[in-house]
C-alpha cells in the first residue's frame, strides 16, 4: 500500500529530532575521550597537548614563558635561566613519560656536549662558561685583560671572547705573612708628632736594636733611646719569645724574596721571570685626575720588569678589573722611590687599589733600598734587599721588609709613620 505523501512528511518531523540527539550525544561522548587522553597522566602528551595545562607527571611545561612557547614542540631553549622560576621549573624531576618531546629529556641531557640553549648554563662548555666560578688567579673575568681597552676597567667594555690565561702568581711568605716590619740591621725612629705606630709584628734578626738600643727582649722595643714607635704586636728576635722562631721567620722572608726577583737578578738569582718590561729610566704615576694610561700611571695584574731603579710621582692606579686574587708584582733592578709630597688635601704621592685588587696581593721587589717619600700613601709589601726608609708622614698598607735578600743587610727607618699589616689597620 503506497503511503501518502503527507505521511512520509509526518515520520520525518517525527523521527529528526532523536537523530538529532544521537548525533550531539556522539559528538560529546567523543571530546570527552579527546579530553581523557590529553589529561590522563599516564600517556606521553600528544602535539596538540595544551602547553597552559601541563602534564601531571611532573613536566612543568606550564612556566614556559607563554610568548616563547611552541604548543606542538615547547621551545625549552627560549626558557631565560638566570629568571627560571626554580620553585615551579624543576627539570631534574622531568616525568619519564613526557621523554616523547621533540627536544628530548633535558634531566639526561650530556652537559659537556649539550646544546647551551638546553644545558644548565653553569655546567656549559667554554662559551657558556661559569664566570663566577672561575679560577680567578688564572682566567680574567670574561675578558682578556691584557689587551683591555678600557682604562676604567668597566668588564662591559672589554672582549669578552679574548680569554686570557694568565700564568698563576702566587707568593707565599709562610711564616713571616703576620710581620709588619723586618729588619736585619736593626730599627730607628724619630719623635715627630704623631708617634709611629705598627700595626702587625716585628721581627728584629740578627740585630735586635731599636735606635741603637737593645730591646727589652720581652715583646716590645724597650726604651729605644727615649723614642720607641708604638706597636699593636710582639717584637721578636733571636732570643724571644725562643731561639728558633727568628730564625725561622727571616728564612721565610728570604725564600719569598728570590720567589719574586727576576731569573737572572739582581741581586741573585731568582724564580720570577716573564715581566713586562717597563721603559727606562722607570717613572710611574701622574697627577690626580690625568687620563690613566696603560704602564705609565694606570696597571693591570701581572709582572712588571725594571732594569733601573723605579720612581713614582704622582698617582699610580693598580685596577684589579674585578678579580680579588689579582696579583701585582713589580720588580726594581735598583731602588724604589716615591716623590715627596705635601699633607692632605695638598698633592702627594698614592697607590691607589681599584676593581678587587688587595694591597695583600702587591708585591715591590727591590734590588737595593726603597724610600717612601713624604706624606705618601704606599699600598702593597716591599720587600727590599738592603733599607726601608719612610720619611715624615709616610703611610703603608703590607709589609715592609729590610733586608730580605739573604746576602743583604738591612735597617728600617721610621719618622711619624704608620705601617699595617694588611687585614690589621688596614683592608686586606
């Protein structure tokens, strides 16, 4: 029987709507297996996996900077280390599950070939290297200091792909390290206000003499003839506090000396070569506020090389270009001066220690005698194979050594002077 035309129309209209509902109750039921699968902890997350909803097993993909972030493949080399957010991002507890990342497991990756962009930037290779974990005796920082071209020693100005290796300076004065004063020919002091003041110990060996006097061999300089310096320390000599410390302390002090004199001297012959010659006849230093110039009144760590005696005038700037171990030795064929000068605020002579560098850490090797003129301001330990002499008003930050070479006999003469050992009345 053929059924109206009418009645077709009617079981259309009745039947749609529940297709209808098939249909959406499909669709639902097929995101909701969509959702389970990009959620479920267990499954590696596929490509279309949203990089806001991280993965459960641990990847935590969610802190990637979101400007940077490639949903199908997280850019993990855009991620900014030094701002990582070490509290949320934690790549060492990367989920096994997630290792399907096109970028691969960055907890295994190989530090010493790994791509930098991926690798823990203090465990990268030279390029990448961690500065502040450098031996900074031996490597400038991220530059090559050598050929610096900036006076002020701002690290930013300088190449930072030129690394210069510098060979170790390490001086060790062993026992005498706590002596402010040496001296083996006996000590002599002038009352001229304020009194000399020594702040360290002083070690008097073979000629325990203050102004011609014995000390009292009992720690102090005794009477001195009525002009002893006052000391924040012990005066020791070959018969106090023993019979061996003396003795001791000047071998000490003799080794230290040929450790940084010049292979072929003089005055003998000594272990520290390679220097950097400085013209002659040597005079450093200019007035204050000149442009600094590189081996005149401007220096940066190394070894400096007289063949004459050295003069300072003026200001010489030692500038560490921010490494604290820097080291600076400068080595006289002769004599150390330093111009006689006026009392502050008039002009006078001055070491001036900038970038790191310690007065601890600068050496003057003197083949003769060294004087430090009036009202200087002298930074670094001198050690002088015959006398030191500080004349009125004459300040030192190191030790000052009179007779440190072995075949050498040396006296220390004070008039109103202040001497420290560095990390004692004065900053290291």
């Amino acid at each position: 029987m053929k059924t109206p035309k009418s009645g077709v129309l009617y079981l259309s209209l009745f039947l749609l709507p529940a297709c209808g509902q098939r249909s959406v109750e499909s669709a639902k039921s097929s995101d909701a297996g969509t959702d389970a699968r990009v959620h479920d902890a267990g499954i590696s997350e596929s490509r279309s996996a949203d990089v806001a909803r991280p993965d459960l097993g641990g990847s935590d993909l969610g802190n990637i900077d979101a400007a940077n972030a490639d949903a199908p493949s997280p850019d993990l080399g855009n991620i900014d280390a030094p701002n990582a957010d070490t509290t949320n991002t934690n790549d060492s507890r990367a989920d096994a599950s997630d290792t399907s990342s096109l970028r691969g497991d960055v907890r295994n990756a190989d530090a010493s070939g790994s791509d930098a962009l991926v690798t823990d930037v203090p465990h990268a290779d030279a390029p990448a290297a961690d500065i502040a974990r450098a031996d900074a005796r031996n490597i400038s920082l991220d530059a090559d200091v050598g050929n610096s071209d900036s006076p002020d020693g701002d690290a930013s100005g300088i190449d930072g792909e030129d690394v210069d290796a510098r060979p170790a300076l390490l001086v060790n004065l062993g026992l005498a390290a706590p002596f402010a004063i040496a001296a083996t020919a006996g000590l002599t002091n002038t009352i001229t206000p304020p009194l000399t003041h020594i702040n360290g110990n002083v070690v008097l060996d073979p000629n325990p003499t203050c102004n011609a006097v014995a000390v009292d061999n009992a720690g102090g300089f005794g009477l001195c003839g009525g002009m002893p310096p006052t000391i924040s320390g012990t005066v020791i000599t070959s018969s106090y506090p023993d019979t061996t410390t003396a003795t001791a302390v000047k071998a000490a002090l003799n080794a230290a000396f040929l450790s940084i004199t010049p292979l072929a001297g003089p005055p003998a012959v000594g272990s520290m070569g390679g220097g950097t010659p400085l013209a002659a006849p040597t005079t450093l230093g200019d007035l204050a506020g000149n442009p600094l110039v590189l081996g005149d009144n401007w220096f940066t760590p190394g070894v400096y090389t007289s063949t004459t005696s050295i003069l300072i005038t003026g200001d010489v700037t030692l500038d560490g270009q921010g490494d604290t171990n820097a080291v600076f030795i400068f080595q006289s064929a002769s004599s150390l001066t330093t111009a006689d000068g006026a009392p502050s605020p008039g002009a006078h002579t001055r070491i001036l220690l900038t970038h790191g560098t310690k007065a601890s850490n600068v050496w003057w090797q003197v083949a003769s005698s060294a004087t430090i003129g009036l009202y200087s301001e002298f930074q670094g330990n001198i050690l002088a194979a015959f006398n030191v002499t500080m004349k009125t008003g004459a300040t030192a930050c190191g030790r000052s050594m009179a007779g440190a070479w072995v075949g050498g006999a040396g006296a220390f003469i004070f008039d109103s002077n202040v001497v420290s050992v560095p990390g004692n009345g004065c900053p290291l």
